[in-house]
C-alpha cells in the first residue's frame, strides 16, 4: 500500500510545485542550500496536504452515509458498550484483599482457512490467505484482587487491529454470561497484538474497490446488508468475536489464588526505531508482570513488547502471528508458564536482528527471524528478576472520547464501510467517532495506560527521545507521562479497546511528508494533526476523574 501512496503522491507534488514557488522562498529565506532543499519539500508537502484534505473532504459529503450511523442524540454509551471501570480509586488493599487470575488461550482459525477464500489483513489489495504458518490466537487474563469492585480482563488478539465495534461486541457476549454467573466485572480490554501476516479483523483488506463503489449505492437506498463476495470476511468477523468470548469465559473458569510481581525489562539489544530518530539507549523499558498461583500451577506472564511484528515478508502469503506465537511457544516450552502480549507504544519500532539462514529449507527461512526474536524476548521475561511483589490492589478506569477527524480519509474509510468503525453524526453536519482511553494500575506501583491507536512513544515518553525532532518548528508542550500518577510507573499500551491508526506528536505531523522522507503511510493512515496532543489531556483528564 506503501508503494501505491508514494506513487500517487509523486504525481501530485508535481502539480502541487506549480502553486507555492512564493511560499518556498519565504520559508527558506535565511537558510542553507540544504535547508532550502528541506524547505522546498516541507512547503509542496504542507501544500498538498490542503489539496489532498479538500479533495477527500468533498468527497465525504457527497458519498452517502450508511444508514446505520447514529444521529448524536441517539447514542447512549452503556447500550454502546463502553465500561467506565472500577468505581473507586483504592490506595491501600481492602481487608481480606487477595490476588486471583484465571488465563486461557483460543485459536481463532476457522477449519475452513486453507480453502483460499480468507483475507489477510495487512493492505488494500485483497490478498488471500494461502495457508497457515502457525497460528492465530486470542490470549486472555482475568485478574481480580477480591475487593469487590470487580474483575479485570486483558486480552490480545494476534491481529493488525479490533476496532471498537468488534471489542464492544466481545464485551457484551461475555457481560451476558458474568451475569448469569453473578460474577462482577469492572473492565474488559481488548488489544491487538499488531501482527502483519494474520486473517483480517478489521475489513481493511476484503474488497476496497468493490466496496468503495457499490457500498455508496447501498448506503444511498438504505441497504444495510454486505455486498456480494463479503460472507467469508463476515463470517470470519462473527467467528472471532465468538472465539474470544469463549475465551474470556474460559479463563473466569480458571480463576485461581497466587502473589502477582512485577518488573522492568530491557529490549532494545533486538528493537530500532526505524526513523532513527530514536537511539536505543533511549528506548524506553518494557514491563512485565508475573502471576505465581498458590497451588503451584503454571505462571502467568502479561508483558508490553514495543516491537513491530513484521518479520514475515509483506509478500508472505501464509497465517502467521509472528514474534509473539514464538515468544509464547518458548515460554511454554522452557518453563510451562502462560503468556498475554500486548504492544506498546510501538511508533515505527521494530526489529533490530540479522539470522542466518544458510541451509534452511525455504519454510523454515519463512519463520526464521520470527522464531529468532521470539525466543529472544522470551529470554528476557524469563531473566527478570521479579523480587518485587504488588499489595492486591486494582485500579481501573475508562473515559470515553469523542473524536472529530481531521483526515477525511478515516471518515471515508468508514463511509465505504471498508472498516466498522462507529461514527456520529452531529447536529452541525460534522462527524465523531466514539473511542476511549484506560489506566490499569496494579498495587499502587504499576499501571498501563490504554490508548485506542498506534501510539508514537514520544507522544506518551515525551519528544526529548527525538532530540525534540519537529516538522513545522513547533514545540510538544507535554512531559513524559510515565510519572502522571505519583509514585506509580506507567506503561503506554497501542491498538486497545480500538484502532484508529497512528499517532504522533503534533509537531511532527507532516501528512503527506513524513519526517523520515520516504514513507508516507503514517499521516494518511491517522485521525489527524493533533490527536495527540488530544489524546494527553484528555490522558490527564481521565486521571484527574479517577482520582
């Protein structure tokens, strides 16, 4: 889809010189010969987001609404799913307070994925699924500290995104079965793990052209139902969504008493910020707890790995979860314990490791380096020291947020139903799309803080990371959150309860001109300039509610 982009872009820029000559000698006036060079692209890039964003706009308003879509005095947020979390912010244990967690693990292939007709959900270019590699999991943690204000669930999806719909839609099935067991549950998160070779959770990749042009007619004359060749997308949506109620249910089953422990890890020996704006010796720690059942039963490991997995080839055509299948695999094998990934704040992190494949067969070079950064990782949780043990105290809270897209692509996107994410509409003609954020905090030391999109981690670390690295020479006013809550460390966590792209400083924001220069997907692919820094104070908004 890159490669697409950069196409299209190309062809504009050069329409695009034609109008900003004046603007060019303006911005540079003062510099060097090569910040003029930098100047110029800033200016035809700045230029050509206004073109792109006016063109897409128009189109917002002509293509027809799906029929579906709420007007804003109709959406009611309990009906729509969202939890607002625990209802009071503890401090200390409650009496009696002890540490339970249940765990389970699910594939959620269905039998039927080797018969071609799956997507995979990495573009828009309808790429079928032509076998599996490994598998495709959900992983689940319920975790509760018997204070009576209810359970907390973590779950991972191997997927490149759930949006908000589908995890609304997972927590409604397992809610109707809490009830019935009279069983209290103040959260339910769903994460993807961001894995780029597995089935489409998402819509993104089933059909972009087809349903760009005939969802139009259907949304003009009210037809909720799929267009045609959609049933395998529809069903695989249905399925997963199942797959991982059933987990969740499962691993309430497994509920059982232990101590939970918690520390930091450092990853960065295998990880890069492929920008290079960020050196490794300022990426930040990763966190890692460990649950130890009191029956001596197997531990369970909860982690946010900041890593891209991308391991397989773009041009892999096989089901594959990547690093993370690999990471539990080798944790199992070494020590039998359980494993619940999710990513961190994982930007344009990735994997920083050269295997040598010299005589491997061609399947087994497919999975090499997966199998080589999972293993590696696996290391590190298990070489944690762990010393540290958490008072059982759980603080959770949700707010939910209401964001007006500054991209019209998104808002397109979801005209076209290419993705199922909600969207309102307000009075004023303007659309929202219901979201929310979450903190998680565990013993009064330890919290994650949830966010619903591919988080930069200078948006959450603070752009001191970057060398404060800026594209219109604006200043990121914020510090890093990682302290927003005394004397508790915080971990950002991506793609949760959502999926809404990326997100960077708004500083840094270029569109259709990325700060690295040659990839370009980022902007486009985002809600717009500043999501982030609406993302932050609605951040400290939260905290301030919760407290």
């Amino acid at each position: 889809m890159k490669k697409n982009l950069s196409k299209i872009v190309a062809l504009m820029l050069c329409f695009t010189m034609l109008f900003c000559g004046n603007s060019i000698v303006s911005y540079a006036a003062d510099g060097s010969l090569a910040d003029v060079g930098t100047s110029i692209m800033k200016v035809l890039y700045d230029t050509l987001n206004v073109i792109v964003e006016k063109v897409v706009s128009f189109a917002c308003k002509v293509y027809p609404d799906p029929v579906d879509w709420l007007e804003e005095a109709d959406y009611n947020a309990e009906k729509a799913g969202f939890m607002p979390g625990r209802e009071k912010y503890q401090t200390e244990a409650a009496d009696g307070a002890y540490w339970e967690l249940g765990y389970a693990s699910k594939s959620i292939l269905p039998e039927d994925v080797n018969n071609g007709k799956y997507n995979l959900g990495r573009d828009l270019t309808d790429k079928k699924a032509q076998g599996v590699y490994d598998d495709q999991r959900i992983r689940v943690a319920v975790i509760d500290d018997n204070s009576g204000e209810g359970a907390v669930v973590m779950g991972a999806i191997d997927a490149l995104g759930v949006t908000s719909t589908d995890t609304r839609s997972i927590r409604k099935g397992v809610m109707e079965y809490c009830e019935k067991e009279g069983i209290k549950v103040a959260s339910i998160n769903i994460s993807a793990t961001h894995a780029h070779s597995v089935l489409d959770t998402q819509g993104v990749s089933t059909g972009a052209i087809p349903k760009l042009l005939l969802n139009g007619f259907y949304n003009f004359f009210g037809i909720k139902s799929d267009i045609p060749g959609m049933k395998t997308a529809h069903y695989f949506k249905k399925y997963f969504v199942a797959q991982s109620i059933e987990a969740i249910k499962e691993a309430f089953a497994d509920m059982e008493s232990g101590k939970l422990y918690y520390d930091e890890i450092d990853c960065s020996k295998y990880i890069k910020d492929k920008r290079e704006l960020i050196s490794k010796e300022n990426i930040p720690d990763t966190a890692a707890l460990r649950f130890v059942p009191d029956s001596g039963s197997e531990d369970t490991y909860l982690t946010d790995i900041t890593c891209h997995a991308t391991s397989f080839s773009a041009s892999n055509g096989l089901v594959g979860s990547d690093y993370i299948y690999y990471m539990d695999k080798a944790i199992k094998e070494k020590t039998g314990a359980n494993l619940v990934m999710i990513p961190g704040a994982v930007g344009q992190v990735s994997r920083d490791i050269h295997v040598d494949t010299t005589g491997m067969s061609e399947w087994d070079e497919k999975g090499a380096q997966a199998k080589y950064l999972g293993g590696k990782f696996a290391d590190f949780v298990l070489a944690a020291d762990f010393s540290e043990e958490l008072a059982p105290v759980i603080n959770a809270t949700h707010r939910e947020i209401f964001i007006k897209p500054e991209n019209s692509i998104l808002v397109l996107a979801c005209e076209a139903r290419l993705v199922n994410n909600q969207v309102i509409k307000k009075a004023d003609g303007t659309y929202c799309m219901p979201s929310e954020m979450g903190y998680i905090e565990f013993g009064n030391e330890f919290a994650f803080a949830l966010f619903p999109t591919e988080l930069y981690p200078e948006v959450f670390w603070d752009d001191e990371i970057t060398n404060a690295t800026t594209w219109d020479d604006a200043v990121w006013p914020y510090d890093s959150l990682h302290n927003a809550v005394d004397g508790v460390k915080i971990y950002p966590v991506s793609i949760t309860n959502d999926a809404l792209g990326y997100v960077l400083t708004d500083n840094n924001f270029a569109f259709m001109g990325h700060i690295i220069g040659e990839e370009i997907a980022d902007e486009v692919l985002s809600v717009g300039k500043h999501m982030g820094s609406f993302l932050v104070e609605e951040y400290y908004t939260m905290l301030d509610e919760m407290k």
